[in-house]
C-alpha cells in the first residue's frame, strides 16, 4: 500500500510541473523574445542571463516530469514498485543539484535587475500580463512593479515546493517506521531539502544585498565591480569598521574579493590571497595581501567579530571555489583557511616585480614554494620561492629584443639572485656552466661558444664579479692556441703559458692580454728561446737561443715587415748535443702556478658543501646538477626543463651515502666503497671527480697535448688524488658527527701521503690516465723511437742466437722448452723459450695503476725464475747479473710498444711505499734493460748470412 505522504508528493509533482510550464510559456518567451538592442551591451548581459535561467527552468521542469513518472509508477504498482525506487529518493543528489543551478541563475538575474531591465523593453505587454501573473502566484499585490511580480513568479513557487518537499519528506519518514529499509533514504533527503531552504533563503539576501549596492555608487564604480556572480557579504555603512593605514571611506566585502573605496580610488584584493591574522586584542584583526597589509579596526567589538568572521569564511569560501552549502561557513570544510596556498596575482607596485604576473603557492602573502612569473616584456621565470623570493633551482628565460632568441638561465637561486651552480644558455649560442654568486659568474665555471661562431672560444677556469679571475684554461680553435694561466678583469694577467697546435710553447708574465717582458719559447724540436717578447708573440731585443744539436746563438733580435727574422750575436758550435734527459725536463708552468692553488673554485664548493654539513637541499647548488647530454640541455631552452636528479631524492639519500662511508673504514672495505663512489656520477665524491676531469681535458687534450706540459699535468693528478682523499675525510667528519661520535684525529702528511697512493690514486688514475699517457708518450718519444728500432733488431734472432748474443750463460738456456720438428734446429726456434714470461709481461699494457703494472713485473720476474729453476732441476734465485740479460730477452720478445713512457709513468706515479723495495728494483732493471735496447750496438747489429754446420747448438 502507498501512504498517504507519497499521494501528496504525486500532486505535488503535478501543481509544480503545470506551473513551470506555464511560467515557461506566460513568462521566459516573452522575455526571451525582445531581443536587445546592439548598442545594449548591459541589455545583452541581462538576455544572456535570462537565457541560462530559462535552461535551468528548464532542467528543473525535466528533472520534476522524472519524479512525477516514478511516483505514477509507484501508486500504480505498489506491490511492484517498492518506495527506494522513487526519484526524490534514489537520486536526491541529482535533484538537489538541479535546484542549486537554477537558485544560482535566479539569484543572477536578481542582483543586476535582469529582470526590471527586460520589462523595460515591452512595458505595456507586461502590464496588460499582470492578471496572468496574479493566478500563478498568491498574495501578488496590484500596485508592485512588473518587474517584481516576475522576481516572485520565479521564485514563489520553487520556494513553495521546497518546504512542501521537507514536510511531506519528514512526515514520510516517521510513517515508514525506524527498522524500514528506505528510512535511511528518506531522513537523507529530508536533510538535503531543508539544508536547500536554508541555502535558498541566504542566496536570496546576498542577492537582494546586491542589487542595493549598486545604487549606492558611482556609475563608474558600478562599471568597475558589478558583475553577476558577485555577492555582497558585508558593509561597512551596514557595520562600520576602520581601516589603517589605507583610510578606506568604505569597505566592501564580497564573495570572491575585498574592496575598499577611497573617493574615486578601488583597491580590490583577490580573497584567494588575502590572509587574516588575529590581533592582540579585542578592537583589531589584521589583514595581509601580496603587496599590503592592514589592519581592520572598531569601537564595537562584536562588530568586528562579524567582520573577522566573514572575511575568514569568505576567504574559505573563495579557496574551495565554491560556494557554501548549506549556509556560509556551516561546511564540511575547516573554518580556518590554509596559510599555503596556489594563487596567481600580478604586483603593481615598483620593484623587480613590477607587472610581472606570479602564479604558484604562497606562504602569507608571499610567493613560496613552486611557482611561475611572468613579465609582459616576455621574461619569465619557473622554479622555487621562499619568503617571496626566488630561492633554489630556477629556469629563467629573457628574450633578446633584436633578434626572436632567449638567454635561458638554468641556475640555483638565493634570495633573488642566482648564487650556486647553473647553465646558462645564451642567445648567442654560448653556452655557461659553472657558479654564481649575487647574479654574476663567480667560482669555477666554463663558457663556451658554438662551433660555428666566428671565433670559437672555450674558457675554463675561475671567475670573479662577472670576470675571468685568477687560474683559467682559454682555448683559441680558430688561431690553434691554448692559454693556461692567471687572469685579472677578463684579461691575460700575471704567469701564463701559450700552446699553439704547431707545437709552439711559450712561457712569461701577461698583461692586458699581451706578453710582456722576458719569457721563454719551446719549440716541437726542443729549440729553446729565452729572451723578450713584442705583445704579438715575436722575437724582439736580447735572447738567447739553443739548437736541438746543443748549438746556442745570443744576441738581438728583430723583424721586419715582410722579410722575416734579423739576428746579430754570436752563435756557438762547440758546445756537444745534449743528453735527452735533460731535454725531458724542460717543463712549462712548475713553480709558477702551484699545483695546491690551481683548481680551489673546484676544491672550494665541495668545501663550502662539507661545512654547511652536507645539506640536501644545498647539494645541487653547492655541487652541480646532473644533465643527461648536451642535446637535452638545448632542447631545455625550448621545454623549459632539465634532465636533472631530482633535489628531494637526493636529500633522502645524502644519509644513506654518509651512513655507508661509516659502514666501510678498513682498508679493503673503504677502496671498493670509495670505487663505488667516485664511479656513480651523483655522488658528492663522483660530481667531484667529474669536475676535475673536465679542468684536466680542457688543460691537456687537443691543443694541450704537449710533451712540455707533461710535469704540470702530473703533479695536478695527484694533487686532484690528495684533494679528494681530503674530501673523502670531509664527508666521514660530518657523518661522524651526525650520529653523535668524535671525529677522527688529523692525519699526518706521511700517513696522508700514503693513504692517498695506496687508496685514492689507482681509483682516480683511469680517469685521467688518456691525457697524461699522451704527454709520456710525446715526452719520451725520441727514447721510444731508438728503443723500437733496438726490438725490431732483437726479433730477427732466433732464440738461441739471442741469448748467445745477450750472453745468457748456457747452462740457463730452457733448451728443454724447445721441441724441434724434423730437419729443424734450435738455431732456428723463435718466440720459444721463456714463453710465459714474455706473455706475463705483456699484460703491463692491460692496466694504467703502477702498482698492478709492477705486479706484472714482479710475476714475470718469478715466471723468469721458475723457467730457470726448471732448467736447473732446482730453486735457483738470480743474481743482478743473470736476471739482466734475460730480462732483456723477455722485454725484446714482449715487444710492448712505448716502454718508455711505461716507465717513466710508473715511476713518477708509484706509492713512495715502494721505494727502495722489491718493486723498486725491478723497475730499475726494466730501465736498465730499457736504456741497453736503445744502445747502437743493439740497434745496428747484423745477423751473418748463414749459420756453420758446426755450431754446437
């Protein structure tokens, strides 16, 4: 059976359809009808509303034909159709949804007179529409304007069906009983519908509230605020309140903004960010925007609690987007708005800021946290703020105004300007990585112009206030020269040494980008100049030169235009050719740059990084960022973006990093855990190395590649292997002293030393090893040439004929090794004996640490002895005299190219540890026998042309 409740919603549902559709007819198609006129444009608001309205009524009208189908149904079929199946009930959200959107476009019309300003239109029909009017609704008076009796036509019955809907609801749910499944649905849209009443009549008197401001203003202040969505919330006439320091003659609360009127001056302040903070006492409550602040005041202190509380709620209101339900500030919503918000605004007053739009998160009032600024002249920066600021990593572009390019700033941030490491791409196609500090380059950093510039320029090195400063690397590829030295004020300042691609060297004192003074000039065939300079880099004045040959002409020197170098002196051939060694060590660049202070733009950040204790969010800034490949940086020009660690997964790790140095401090644990860092390219240790690299190549690769430069460049391996061993100290210490324990007490330089040859040097070697073997190899390359022609004479021997010839006592000849095929002799076995010596000796070359290549040697030696304690059926330990010509015979079959630079690197590089060792005398009896192969009379040997039949072996 139905109830009694369901019959009346039924007639309900039918009384409220009719009249929809006769308000339709009576009231939306005339109003609709009488278009505006084209220079209306208020007109053409006002239609526009009234046809959003006519779609809500229209909605309504279907949404209620819905309800009325469900509850025919219903009654038709009771014992079918059960009481959830009902609309009003299964689907009381939706419906609900449907009244809001037309109270919200009802309430529209209201508050700009939609309606009064339609009527105007066709005044006479609508008052010959008055008796029509009158049946629809009850209690019209014939004496109001046409303009209100539509405002209740339109309203009157929603209003009407909305309480109708609660009572008969509620006197349903008390029928259906509390065990009855439905209750539940039942009390549910009881609940909406009477919140709905609630919300009807407050949407109603912010509208009313609205439509009697605007009368108030100026029509130019009307203009300026009036718009239809816009709902007044509160009036200082209504609730007078005082506003410093702004001295506002009114103040206007709405929905979405505040605004304070100061005679003809608005100052409007988007809720969204405006902040209230509470005063100290009872008469004040202060408010914070963007740009100002002030305080509200009043005598009347409950009076400034209703203002305190509307602007709270509103700004509440104005954050969720949408508007209260049921009643302003009786939400689901907390009461108390957030102090982190998302906003956009656009500063006006004077600064750096000035019309640059701001659009992210904010932090009372100021940017802070993720955000976007954009400047109408196209300049535009993305990245952190803090306290209003740009503070940590940020891209900025800055368009170029002759040309349709950016400079494209990729850079860390502190307090506004750029400060810590960034890439900077220029519209020139230069292209900057390196350090900031206060907006200009300062520290370590590299500039590089594109290839196809006309002057292709690549600097390396330190930067003071914008300027080339102190140490740097500049390479000139269009002239083929390298400058390595000391820069002043973006100039060639003070020592420095010029490496042209001719081989050319050049040492002295700069200034103003020219030579000055004495100096001296190396050339590829180790002529030696000593004497001064014009600032062109010619011969010029009193100098000295000597020959390859050991000759020396001093004297003066000059040019003349186009008929080349003038000499007068006294040139002496008496003087004998000088040994090679002593060539070897004329090095450039010793004792001018100390090796300790050539990189400390490098040394320094990682330093800086370790005294602040190794801060996540300071890493990148202090250490640099990882970049995946140059094409992805250019493309980040375009996307705004950068193949780069993300800054908080670093932070999370920097303690598992610290935390695994603790884990791993004896000997063998520490060398595979300092491997597994100076090989990952985000640790602090790895960024490190990888920086030095970069100084390294841009010092010694190409150009550089100098056989002059080689003491320089060996000197900074492992003044770079001493440096991050000191690093490596420096993280241990702030991991110490993170967990609570003492620090570890300061090494000595002997202690030092050694740790840093043991564990440090074989680890950074590798990664320096391809420039540094180069400059040995170019170094000793007349050594190696003589030594080579001394191997390709030594492998025409047969075996036993070398070692007769290297006079290896026979009874040590592994004759037993060889075994002869028919018509075979030993005279004629090569590559036999000693076979695995030689094999064991040639894997020097496999590796570039000096101490497994001294390994080798040691292994060869035993593989030298075993072979002879084979021969001799006993332990046989070999004598110097013995070991030397065999060792000979091993390295001459061995054939390893470049021997010399071999040695000379493992000497220069080898653990001071090993001095005076095993280690050290092997080496010494490789240089012997590398010096004996050189020798002429091994070099110029000749075979004869047959062998005696005679000839015992």
């Amino acid at each position: 059976m139905c109830s009694p409740e369901e019959a009346a919603l039924l007639r309900l549902e039918e009384v409220f359809s009719a009249t929809l559709a006769r308000i339709n007819s009576l009231v939306f198609q005339p109003l609709l009808e009488a278009g505006p006129e084209a220079s209306d444009p208020w007109g053409r608001e006002c239609l526009q509303l009234l046809q959003q309205l006519h779609s809500s009524s229209q909605q309504l009208w279907d949404v209620t034909e819905e309800s009325l189908h469900s509850l025919q149904e219903r009654l038709r079929r009771p014992e079918a159709v059960g009481l959830e199946s009902l609309l009003l009930l299964q689907s009381a959200d939706r419906i609900l949804q449907v009244h809001l959107e037309y109270i919200e476009s009802y309430t529209c019309c209201v508050a700009v007179q939609a309606f009064q300003k339609a009527v105007k239109r066709r005044s006479e029909y609508w008052r010959g529409q008055r008796k029509a009017l009158r049946q629809v609704l009850s209690g019209l008076s014939s004496e109001g304007s046409v303009g209100t009796a539509l405002l209740q036509a339109l309203r009157q019955p929603l209003a009407h069906h909305v309480q109708q809907y609660v009572l008969l609801l509620l006197s349903l749910g008390d029928t259906v009983g509390e065990c009855h499944p439905t209750r539940e649905l039942v009390i549910h849209a009881a609940s909406l519908f009477g919140d709905l009443q609630s919300f009807m009549r407050q949407e109603l008197d912010q509208a009313t509230a609205t439509q009697a401001l605007w009368p108030t203003l100026s029509s130019r202040l009307r203009d300026v605020l009036c718009t239809p969505a816009r709902r007044l919330l509160q009036d200082s006439q209504d609730v007078p309140v005082t506003v410093t320091p702004l001295r506002a003659e009114r103040v206007l609360l709405f929905d979405d903004a505040l605004v304070l009127l100061q005679g003809h001056n608005i100052h409007t302040f988007d809720l969204k960010l405006v902040w209230v903070e509470p005063g100290q006492d009872r008469c004040t409550f202060h408010l914070l925007t963007p740009e100002e602040g002030f305080s509200f005041c009043s005598k009347d202190p409950q009076g400034l609690v209703v203002w305190q509380w509307k602007v709270t709620q509103a700004v509440c209101q104005a954050l969720r987007g949408k508007k209260d339900f049921p009643v302003l500030g009786a939400g689901l919503e907390p009461s108390e708005p957030p102090t982190c918000r998302c906003g956009a605004y656009t500063f006006r007053a004077e600064g750096r800021f000035c019309q640059a739009t701001y659009e992210g998160e904010w932090y009372w009032g100021r940017p802070h946290g993720k955000g976007t600024l954009k400047w109408p002249d196209g300049r535009n920066h993305v990245g952190d703020f803090c306290q209003g600021l740009e503070h940590g990593f940020g891209i900025r572009l800055v368009p170029q105004a002759s040309e349709d390019k950016f400079d494209c700033y990729k850079c860390h941030w502190w307090e506004g300007s750029m400060c810590g490491y960034g890439i900077c791409e220029y519209s020139t196609s230069e292209v900057y990585k390196g350090y900031f500090q206060e907006g200009l380059r300062h520290g370590f950093g590299v500039l590089e112009s594109a290839p196809q510039a006309p002057r292709p320029l690549r600097y390396t090195g330190h930067w003071e206030r914008g300027q080339r400063s102190g140490y740097g690397v500049e390479e000139d590829s269009d002239r083929g020269e390298r400058y390595i030295g000391m820069w002043q004020a973006d100039q060639r300042h003070g020592p420095g040494v010029m490496v042209t691609q001719a081989g050319v060297c050049y040492q002295g004192t700069f200034q103003a980008d020219k030579m000055v003074g004495p100096g001296i000039l190396l050339s590829d065939d180790d002529s030696l100049y000593e004497g001064t300079f014009t600032r062109d880099l010619t011969l010029v004045g009193k100098g000295k030169v000597t020959f390859p040959n050991g000759f020396t002409l001093e004297g003066s020197f000059g040019s003349v235009s186009g008929r080349g170098l003038h000499t007068q002196g006294v040139l002496d051939t008496a003087a004998l050719p000088p040994d090679p060694s002593s060539t070897c060590k004329r090095q450039l660049g010793q004792g001018v740059f100390p090796v300790e202070s050539r990189w400390q733009g490098v040394y320094g950040a990682f330093r800086d990084f370790v005294r602040a204790g190794c801060p996540g969010d300071l890493r990148e800034a202090l250490l640099g960022f990882h970049v995946q490949s140059s094409r992805e940086l250019r493309k980040s020009q375009e996307y705004l973006c950068c193949e780069r660690t993300c800054p908080e997964d670093q932070a999370g790790r920097m303690e598992d990093l610290l935390e695994e140095l603790l884990q791993h401090r004896e000997p063998e644990a520490l060398q595979q855990c300092l491997r597994k860092a100076l090989s990952n390219s985000l640790h602090p240790l790895g960024k490190l190395l990888r920086t030095l690299m970069l100084t390294f190549q841009a010092t010694y690769a190409g150009i550089g590649a100098n056989k002059h430069l080689q003491g320089l460049a060996q000197e900074e391996v492992k003044q770079h292997a001493q440096e991050l061993w000191a690093a490596y100290r420096g993280l241990l210490q702030v991991a110490l002293q993170r967990k609570g324990q003492a620090p570890e007490e300061d090494e000595d330089a002997e202690t030092r030393d050694l740790r840093v040859h043991s564990l440090v040097l074989p680890l950074v070697l590798p990664s320096f090893y391809s420039e540094l073997f180069t400059l040995y190899l170019l170094l000793h390359e007349r050594e190696d040439s003589l030594y080579s022609q001394g191997i390709t004479h030594l492998s025409l021997f047969p075996d036993a004929r070398l070692l007769e010839f290297l006079d290896v006592q026979k009874h040590l000849w592994p004759l037993k090794d060889l075994t002869l095929t028919t018509n075979q002799r030993y005279s004629l076995v090569r590559d036999k004996c000693f076979l695995s010596a030689t094999e064991c000796l040639q894997k020097m070359i496999t590796t570039v640490d000096p101490r497994e290549k001294l390994e080798v040697l040691e292994r060869t030696y035993g593989e030298i002895e075993a072979t002879v304690s084979r021969v001799l059926g006993r332990e046989h330990k070999l004598p110097m005299d013995d070991l030397l010509p065999l060792l000979i015979y091993v390295v001459s079959r061995a054939q390893i190219q470049h021997l010399g630079a071999e040695i000379h690197l493992i000497r220069d590089m080898m653990d001071p540890l090993h001095t005076g060792g095993l280690y050290d005398f092997l080496l010494t009896a490789l240089e012997s026998c590398y010096e004996h192969i050189q020798k002429e009379d091994m070099r110029l040997h000749r075979l004869p042309s047959r062998w005696s039949s005679r000839e015992p072996w």
